[in-house]
C-alpha cells in the first residue's frame, strides 16, 4: 500500500509505504506535529484491506489533520470496506494505479528550495538537499535526505541525513534549533542564543553533533 500526503495547495508532500496495517503507529508518528490541513490518497494494489483496518488506518490519519482521505483500489473488498467507513473509494484498474503512482513520483523534486517563513506546525521534507530562504520557527520540522540549509534564523527541529547519510549537515545564518539530528544522531539545541555574527553549521564528529563556523572558502 502506497500513502500520499499532500497539502491543500496541492504541492507534493511526502510518499511512503505502509506494510502492516495492524502495526501502524510508528509510521504516522513522525506526522503528528503537522497542524496544516492535508490531502491523503491510499493507492491499494491487489491487496483486500478489511474495514477493520481502514477503521485503524483512518483514526491515525484523523489525529494528523486530513480533511480528504481516499482509496483507489483494483479488489473489490476493498473498496466496500472504504465505503463502509463513508471514505471516497474508487475502484480502478491496476495499470491506472501505477500510472497514478508514477506521477506522483515523478513530481518528487531532490532538491527543494522554500522561499519563506516556516511557521509552527509547518513541515517540509526534501529528497535531497533542503535550502530554505527564510526563518525557520519553534514547532516548524524540517527534514533532508541530504543537507539542510537555512538563510535565516534555524529556531525548530532540523533533520538532515534522513536516509542515514552521516555527513549531511546542517547550516543556518542563526543556529538556535529545539532539536538537531543527523542519521541517527541526536542533539538537543543550546540554551543559550547565540552571540556570534557569522553562519554556522552542525555536523558529526565521533559520533557527536557539533556546531562550528560556517567558513566558505572562495576558489581562485
């Protein structure tokens, strides 16, 4: 089963896999700060999904703000069990389910360049490199397979080397983040603000998240 999650502006948001049904909790976690409303189409290839576990699968997609949820599905059992539960659910041929699928794959950008305020609740999640011209606030996620660049103040969570790349990092023109992440290492943000004029960047060394100057050294 493949899950889109787009906003109402219709931008691409994010596409995952969900596997197990009966185990889906970690899988809407990561979605649970979002307050902005958001679009969900479930796309089910032959695969009989029961009322059930739509039950399960709605009420996670409830706590994460969804006001449009539909099913495109080519089992018939499936499909009753959407209407059951009063979703929108389209029965189509498998080959159109791809196509559909290809689409949204295809619009997934690696890098992503956000002009603007990322305001509290807000998430943006890039493929690649994530360059955000702009302030980063308290309460705002933002996340990058590669590098996260901030041309502003970084305030919220920063997560960059998502698919565990350690040498990701994280720069900003103001680094004040809650949270810093790189892989699978975890820093909570300083105390105090910093005191400095110039960029910063955090990266790992041994296993440690640390901030450093951001020097840019020009080629000659």
């Amino acid at each position: 089963m493949e899950i889109v999650l787009k906003n109402t502006k219709s931008k691409y948001f994010e596409i995952f896999t969900l596997s197990d049904l009966d185990n889906i909790h970690d899988s809407f976690k990561r979605f649970s700060s979002i307050k902005e409303p958001l679009d969900a189409e479930i796309f089910a290839v032959n695969e009989l999904i029961s009322s059930h576990q739509l039950s399960k699968l709605k009420n996670h997609f409830d706590k994460i703000n969804i006001c449009f949820l539909c099913i495109y599905s080519n089992n018939r059992e499936t499909i009753i069990s959407g209407k059951s539960l009063k979703i929108d659910s389209a029965f189509i041929k498998e080959q159109e389910i791809k196509n559909k699928l290809l689409i949204f794959n295809s619009e997934k950008k690696d890098d992503i360049l956000h002009k603007g305020t990322v305001r509290s609740g807000e998430r943006i999640s890039s493929n690649g490199n994530l360059c955000i011209i702009g302030d980063v606030n308290p309460g705002a996620i933002v996340s990058a397979k590669k590098n996260i660049y901030v041309w502003g103040k970084l305030l919220g969570i920063a997560f960059a080397g998502k698919s565990g790349n350690k040498n990701a990092s994280i720069a900003s023109l103001y680094l004040n983040p809650l949270q810093l992440r790189i892989a699978d290492v975890i820093a909570i943000g300083p105390k105090d603000k910093p005191k400095n004029c110039y960029p910063e960047i955090a990266v790992i060394d041994k296993q440690t998240i640390i901030i450093k100057p951001h020097i840019i050294e020009s080629k000659n």
